[in-house]
C-alpha cells in the first residue's frame, strides 16, 4: 500500500512528461483546441458582463443549445457501460483492454456537461448556493438536484476507478479487485441513473406535455447506447492509427452490434411516441407536428428533424447486418450518422419543440446565436482536450512506454535538459 | 544523489510560485470581470432571504437602497412587511367584463419595475373567439390592445396564478423560489442561480427572466418597493408576479386591480368574509387554468352574466 502512495507522485510527474512530448500533429491538435477554447473564452467573457441577452434564447424558448448539448453529453458519459458491462462483469478480452477508453471519454463528457451547465445558467457567480453548506440543495423534490448529485457522483467514479486502473498498470499491477470491482459495479447503475434522472428533469414537467412521457427515459438511455459507443469507435479507430493502441477488430464489431440493439429500442419507443400521439391527435399532437412539419408556416427545424430521423434509420440496417457493419467505410459511416442522428435528436428535437409553442400559444424561432457556437466550441475543445491528454497518458502506459520503471520520472528536472537527453530517456524501456 | 534532489526541490518549488501566481492573476481577472457586471463581495455572501434576522435584514435593505440611490440617483425605500397571520390571497377575474385593453399588464409593468428592453411583462393577454381553457395555446397573444368594439372574441389576461402546488418551487434546484404563507409564490433575486428551470416547469409562461442588466428610466422607477417584490432585478435571474406584494401587504389593492376600467378584477384575502373575493370565490361558478397540471391555482375567472 505504502510502496502505491510513495510512486504516486512520480506517476504524476512521468504523465506530465508524456502529455508535454509529442510530434507535430500533436502540438496542431494541442493549438487548435487551445485556439477554440480562447476565441470561445473570450465569447464567454462577453457573456458574462452583459448577460444571457447575448444568447438567442429568449423567455419562450428558455433553454435551447447549451442544454441540448448538455442533455447529449449525459447521454455520451453513461454510455461508457457499454463497455464497462462487457469488460468487467464477462471479463471479455477485446473490451477489456480498451475500458479505460470509455471511462475516460465518460469523464471527459461528464466535465463538458458541467461547463455547459455553467454556462447557461443567469447567474455562474452564484453556482455556490448549489453546494451545502453555502448554498441549499433542494432535494429530494428538484430533478435538477438530483441531476447535480449524480453527475458528480458519476464523474468521481470513472476519475477513480480509471486512474487506479491506469495507476495499476504503470505499477506493472492488475487492478486491485477490492477496491476498484465495487467502484466499478457501481458505475453501471449510476450511468443508467444519470441519464435517467436527466430525462426525468425534462418528463416531470406536466407543464410541458411533449417531455411529459414515459417513454422518456427509456429513450433516452436507448439513444445513449447508441451515440456513445459511435465515438468510441471513431475514436478508437483514430487511437489506434495515430497512437498505437492497439484494438481487435472484434471488439469494433461487438460494439456495433451492441448499437443495433440499442438503435432498434430507439427507433420502437420513437415510433410509439408517434403513434401515440399522431393516431389519438390530441392538443399535444401540436409539438410534434411543429417538429416535423412546422406550424403556421414556421417550420425551422423540421428539416433537422427528418435528418435526425433518416440518418438513424440507415445506420440502424448498416449496423444490423454482419456484413456492413464489418466493413471498415461501411462502419465509419453508420457511426457518423448515428452521431449525427443522436445530436440532432437531443440537441434540437428535443428541447425546442419542447417549448414551441409555448403554454400560452407563443411560437419564437430559435436559432443559436453566434456566442452560443463560439462558447460550445470552446467547451467541446476543453473536453477534447482533457481527453487527449488523459489517454495520451493511459496508451503510454498501456503499451508498456511508461512505467514505474521509466528513468526521469521527475519530470520538472527534464524539462531544463537538452532535447537529446530527453530523447536517450525516452529510448531506454 | 542528494545534489539533484535539492535542485528538483527548488525547481518545483519555483513552479509551484508559478503556478499560484498565476492562480492569482486568473482571479484577479475574473475579479475584474466581477466589477464589470457590478458585483461585489456582499453580493457573493449575501444569504438566503429566509435565514437572515431582523438585524441582518434591515443591513441588507440600507446597502440595496444605498446600491439604487447611487445607480439610478433616485432615494427609494425598500419593505421587507412579512405576511399577515391567517391571510390568504386570491385574485378573481370578471372574463364578461373583461374588454381585453391590456392597461392592467401596463400597470403592472410601471408599479413593478419591469425591464425595459427586453421588455418583461408578467400579464399575458389572450383573445380567442373559443377559449380551451385547458388547451390555452390555441390562443392568440397579442399586444395591441382591442379597438373596443366586440370583435367576437373573449379576452383572457394570464399571470402568475398563484398556485397552491406550484410546480415552479417544486423545480428550483436551490430553494430561490417559495410560497409565502399568504399565498403569493416569490423569488428571492438575490438567490436565484438563473438556471430557468422553473420557466420550464410553469403551465401558465408566467415566470419571466432577465436576459439582461435592468434599464428603467430614473423618473420611471417607482421608489415604494419590498424586498421580494418590485425592487429592480439583477440580470441574470427569474421574474413573476407577486400580487403586488409591496402594496397588498400595506393594504392596498394590485395596480392591475387599480387601473383596470372596468372593474374586472379584485384581489383580497379569500379567508375574509367581508371581501367580494370571499363571495365570489364561495357563490360563483369559477373557472381554473389548466386544472389538468394539478396546480391547484388561486386564480378564479368567471362570467358574471347568467351566474349572479
């Protein structure tokens, strides 16, 4: 135990070096999100001296990019048990040696969700009356308090369980089944549970009859399994080219195939929502027919609407097949299109026809403004640039590069040597 | 051995002195950006309304009057006046009577303070030739008022309607927004995180918010104020009527109860038998809005023809 805690330090310092060497490529990626993250930074700052009236959201449509972006980014974080189930409770191989991939890209989700929380919220200075014991926490009765408990909770989780599962593997270690198997058998029900209650945030609204539906979580976390796992196999695949990690090919399939279920839930529940309300055509009927047809002539998001819904369709058929979803153009292709299904579904469908029109009849057409882009982007980068950095660190370990055996693991002194010296540290394994 | 170790020592000694410097400039930047938007330290530590005393009240409302005196140069006073005991407000709306000119949201709007671009107006008007009082979004909003002659339409003014189950305090995820014991449901904007949750969760669009930074006219800012009531709004937080909070617990009526020409409405305490809201509240056939939602709302509408 003690031996752990003294090499601790001297992991931390060797990660430091890792993320601070890499080729020319590194560095673009490493600028360009820096560059995002500036422009939006600025963008925010904006924000923040003159308010939310920067933003294009006005009282009808209250909420709108930053929490459909919000709302995705839950969905992508608990998607990490779709590897996490494989991997830990059957113990299959291909999986398991990529999990910490899922559980990384899981806490770099739930930190952008958090952002995008914060930046939408009227008042960030005061974020502090959500944390007792300065501020008053309004459970059990608020959803959105409940939301901020068990995002937290999820993300302290997968920080835990994959820096001692990478901590483990720089020790030359297996992960220690005591403390990390119930941190992880955990994390199955709190990634259901993050989704879950976030979809209940929206369908505990009598107010509000198109989130006001049982079926409402279920799709949520249906779509989840569907747009996460299209990430981690882009990602994967884009690891596995440019740093080396290596994946089987069996492990890409599984993954696909897991979505085709997930996708074909999706699609059902979907088409019950739909024939629920087109077949009785209530008074709610109205804001799906504004989704997908507009209403009074606006119709500014049915066009993303039918996107949304063909592109899940195809890639439901591509991803079902053997056949198509073992074909590498084939399989990229029904990942970007889920993707693209599953945003536009939770970025768009969901939150605006929502509010449209709105309890006393009201219709305003949104469009995000150009804060609004330029702040998201900002926030997509930093998340993309904490999981750089995190896996640039978790693949050096995994394949054998950094050790506890690695020489110079005090980094700060490195950084003053010559780049030669560097590199004859680097060479020895 | 020793010789690099020290070193190592020192370099991260340096870089940790590097770090909380720039640890410092980053808050003093965003302290900076603190003082842009106006806020100051009592802002940031500022309590709860509902766990500060007297003491702690009264400091609170000098400073905030202080802040007002020196922002728009105008003296105002600020009540704190708590419920009365066994008090329970009501509001009653005579929809025969009712022409649909909208002088009771302007009212509002000039007692209460509301921001002037975007305009905040917490009365909605509603005209439709066949209300669905539960399906209240086939209905035209509009601004311009009626040209007074029958248009065959009914007029519906919708505000806050006070619900005994209101689903807005229900959603607050920090405790901002509370039913007094008179009834009125208020937000404390000194609380209020801004997240809109509760706008989400209104059947009636009667919570409003302050996109951005308030801009009303010094002579237009009206000086009798409450704490949860008309003061001016920080930006970045929610809105809703409050039954005139600062003139009903002075015993007065509501503005829109003031300037409305025909006499429409009445606001009092229902528990009063001395009060029309008593009787018509207990002798008239009323109508609820969107009783569907289970908001239990102390609103009444009614037709005075046919029923009295």
């Amino acid at each position: 135990m003690l031996f752990f805690i003294r090499s601790f330090p001297r992991f931390i310092l060797g990660s430091v070096r890792v993320v601070l060497r890499g080729g020319k490529a590194y560095w673009l990626w490493i600028a360009l999100l820096l560059t995002l993250m500036g422009v939006g930074g600025a963008a925010y700052l904006r924000q923040f001296h003159l308010g939310l009236i920067v933003t294009n959201m006005r009282d009808p449509v209250s909420w709108a990019f930053y929490i459909g972006n919000f709302t995705f980014l839950v969905g992508v974080a608990a998607a990490a048990v779709v590897l996490v189930i494989p991997a830990y409770v059957y113990n299959w191989k291909p999986i398991k040696e990529i999990v910490v991939i899922g559980e990384l890209l899981a806490v770099s989700a739930i930190i952008m969700c958090l952002c995008f929380v914060m930046v939408d919220i009227g008042r960030p200075d005061r974020a502090l009356h959500m944390v007792p014991p300065f501020g008053k926490l309004n459970v059990p009765v608020s959803m959105l308090s409940w939301d901020v408990v068990v995002l937290q909770t999820y993300l302290f989780l997968n920080f835990t369980i994959a820096t001692h599962v990478v901590y483990r593997m720089y020790c030359k270690r297996s992960y220690s089944k005591r403390f990390a198997l119930p941190l992880i058998l955990f994390s199955i029900p709190a990634a259901v549970g993050i989704h879950t209650v976030t979809a209940f945030l929206y369908a505990g609204l009598p107010a509000r009859p198109f989130w006001n539906t049982a079926i409402l979580a279920p799709r949520f976390l249906a779509s989840a399994f569907c747009s996460g796992p299209a990430i981690i196999l882009i990602l994967l695949q884009v690891l596995k080219r440019y740093a080396g990690l290596n994946i089987h090919k069996e492990a890409l399939w599984k993954i696909a195939e897991l979505m085709a279920y997930a996708m074909f839930i999706n699609l059902f529940l979907f088409g019950a929502e739909v024939f629920r309300e087109f077949y009785s055509g209530t008074s709610h009927l109205v804001h799906h027919q504004y989704l997908f047809f507009g209403l009074h002539g606006h119709a500014p998001i049915a066009a993303y609407a039918w996107l949304s819904l063909i592109c899940s369709v195809l890639a439901f058929f591509l991803f079902l097949i053997p056949k198509t979803r073992k074909n590498v153009v084939l399989l990229n292709a029904g990942a970007i299109m889920i993707y693209i299904g599953v945003y536009v579904e939770k970025g768009v469908a969901l939150v605006i026809p929502g509010f449209t029109p709105t309890s006393l009849g009201g219709i305003y057409e949104y469009a995000p403004s150009l804060t609004e882009l330029a702040v998201s982007s900002a926030i997509f980068s930093f998340g993309f640039l904490l999981f750089t950095l995190m896996v640039k660190v978790a693949i050096s370990i995994m394949n054998g590069r950094l050790t506890i055996d690695t020489p110079g693991g005090m980094g700060l002194i490195s950084m003053g040597h010559s780049s030669e010296q560097l590199a004859d540290a680097e060479g020895t394994p | 051995m020793n010789r690099p170790q020290l070193l190592t020592r020192r370099k991260m000694l340096g870089s940790l002195a590097k770090l909380l410097a720039l640890g410092a400039a980053a808050s003093t930047v965003s302290a900076c950006g603190g003082t842009m938007a106006g806020l100051t330290l009592d802002d940031l530590l500022q309590k709860h309304y509902l766990d500060m005393d007297d003491e702690q009240l009264a400091a609170l409302v000098a400073r905030l009057e202080a802040a007002i005196l020196e922002r728009w140069g105008k003296p105002v006073t600020m009540a704190t006046t708590p419920a009365k005991p066994g008090v329970r407000l009501a509001m009653t709306l005579n929809l025969s009577a009712c022409i649909g000119c909208g002088q009771c949201a302007q009212g509002c709007f000039e007692e209460n303070n509301q921001a002037r671009d975007p305009e905040i107006k917490w009365i909605t008007m509603l005209r439709s030739h066949h209300m669905k009082i539960w399906n209240l979004h086939d209905t035209e909003t509009y601004t311009l008022p009626p040209t007074g002659e029958d248009d065959g339409n009914y007029y519906l003014p919708v505000a806050c309607q006070q619900c005994d189950d209101p689903p807005c305090v229900r959603a607050c995820p920090v405790k901002a927004t509370w039913k007094e014991p008179d009834g009125i449901t208020v937000v404390d904007y000194s609380w209020c995180i801004g997240c809109r949750y509760c706008m989400a969760a209104c059947p009636y669009d009667a919570r409003k918010f302050n996109w951005a930074p308030p801009d009303i006219p010094a002579n237009e800012l009206n000086p009798k104020q409450h704490y949860l009531g008309n003061r001016p709004r920080p930006y970045g937080v929610v809105e809703k009527c409050t039954f005139c909070v600062q003139r009903t617990r002075e015993g007065h009526d509501t503005a829109c109860v003031t300037v409305c020409p025909v006499g429409a409405r009445r606001c009092a305490d229902m528990n009063d038998p001395t009060t029309e809201v008593y009787a018509i509240v207990r002798g008239v056939k009323t109508i609820q809005l969107r009783e569907d939602v289970g908001t239990e709302p102390r609103f009444y509408y009614y037709f005075s023809d046919g029923t009295t």
